[in-house]
C-alpha cells in the first residue's frame, strides 16, 4: 500500500561553519554552546541546555581555544564545576559575527530556493563538512625555522605562549607543503604519542616539552585521559596506562610535562 502522507516540498537547508584549515572551528552545537555559555555564565547549565554532556561541552570548548588564535572561553580563577564560565570579549565577537554571516546566509538559501530549479546537488555541497582527523591534539602556530638534512628536515612552530612544536617532515613534504619561516600552519598529535612526566627536567629523546598543570584524569577500565592546561587557555589530551598513572602519582592540579617526539607531529596547513 502506498503511503497516504503527501510529501513536503524540498527545500535548501544549511548550517554555516567558520573552518580553519580542515578542521570545523565554529558553527552546530559550538554555537549554541557559547550562546548558552554567554546567557547562563555556567558551562554545566549550557550543556545541558543543548543536550551535551559536561565533559563533551568542554571538550567542544577545548577544541574551540585550541583553533582561536584568542580563547573564546575562560574560566574565572575559583570557580567551582560548572560556574565561572564566560566567553572573551573576543569570543563574543566572534559569535555576533556568526550570528549576522548566518543570517544572511540564510537569506541567500531562501532567495536560491526560489529562483532554482533542481538544487538538490547545490543543497549537498553546501552542508559539506570540513574533513575529520583522529588526531585529538590540534594547535595552530607559524613556522620559525626550517631545517633539512639529506632525505627529512625538521619543522618548528610558535604556537603562543612560549610554546613550540617541532615536528620531523621528509623533504618532499616540506616542499610539498611550501612550509617556511612565516607561514601559517597546524600541528596534529595523537593523545596516544604523548608521554607524561612530572619531572619538567627528565632526559628523554622527545624533543617536543609542553609544560603545564593537569587539569582533569578520566580513568578507564585500562588506559586514563590526562588534560593538560597549557599557557594562554590551551589544553593538550594524553591517554596513559592506569598503573602509569599510580606510579607517576599524577593529580589534578599538579604541574606536569608533556613529552612528544618530533616525529610523532603531523603538519597540515590552509
């Protein structure tokens, strides 16, 4: 038997996205996010507002900071879980920004649905998506030095607060990219391939050393997430055994050193 509904008209729907690189910045549930961030004061409250757990809000806002070349998000110093929340003023920027693109974004979809015929390939590329990356550490810098040896070089990027990242490229990549002093790029790390250590001194081969203070420990049945607040609001994610959790004595608040080898950072750029 045939279905009695009648079908709804089609029509052009979207979501406006700011990207950086290949990665989604702001747009979706972000938005609402710093929405309900900015009219209760509390990230607790605007998680659950839009349906999003405590520790994805903040995972959402982890990745937000890591991608602003300016937070967007801070918590006032003393706040307790879920208070003390607020967007930057630099963040509120942002998001009136946003809000005005997407309107006039939705205007344009108005105005095409009705002076088009046919506009279903037109509708899917404009919800296209930027591409997705495992790699759960992402931060944004520019390329201060550029060394090459024989067959690989090596690729250092500021990424703020006194922070850099090294990472080891084979020449062909190097060109590829055309990375050199000056440039925009990103540096891409597993939270697999970071080691923890609260000795900020201990000799190790990893030429990568990003200190900080421990922020959160979410233990699983085998391995624990470890977050690391770094300098300037940034965070860097660690997955490290239970048993050598215990045996470092790692703990929230305490200062801790992420240790990662150069060979272990992938560069993409815009």
């Amino acid at each position: 038997m045939s279905d009695p509904r009648p079908f709804e008209p089609l029509r052009i729907d979207g979501q406006l996205w700011f990207n950086r690189g290949e990665k989604g910045y702001l747009g979706g549930k972000r938005i609402e996010l710093l929405e309900q961030i900015d009219a209760t004061g509390s990230i607790s409250r605007a998680a659950q507002a839009i349906k999003l757990s405590y520790k994805a809000a903040w995972d959402a806002v982890d990745a937000m900071n890591n991608l602003s070349e300016r937070p967007l998000v801070i918590r006032s110093a003393g706040g307790t879980k879920g208070g003390g929340t607020q967007l930057t003023e630099f963040g509120r920027e942002m998001l009136h920004v946003w809000q005005r693109m997407q309107h006039e974004y939705e205007r344009f979809l108005a105005q095409v649905a009705q002076g088009i015929d046919g506009f279903e390939d037109f509708d899917k590329l404009l919800r296209a998506i930027a591409m997705k990356t495992s790699a759960r550490n992402q931060f944004r810098g520019r390329v201060t030095q550029v060394e090459r040896g024989a067959v690989n070089g090596s690729v250092s990027l500021d990424i703020g607060d006194g922070q850099t990242m090294t990472a080891t490229l084979t020449n062909a990549s190097i060109d590829e990219l055309q990375l050199a002093p000056g440039k925009v790029a990103m540096a891409l790390v597993k939270a697999s391939f970071v080691l923890l250590s609260p000795d900020p001194d201990v000799k190790i081969s990893a030429r990568n050393r990003l200190s900080g203070t421990i922020g959160a420990i979410t233990p699983g049945a085998v391995s624990c997430e470890i977050k690391l607040l770094l300098p300037g609001n940034r965070t860097l994610g660690a997955v490290i055994t239970n048993e050598s959790t215990e045996a470092l004595g790692l703990a929230v608040g305490q200062p801790c050193t992420a240790l990662i080898k150069a060979s272990h950072v992938i560069i993409a750029v815009d």
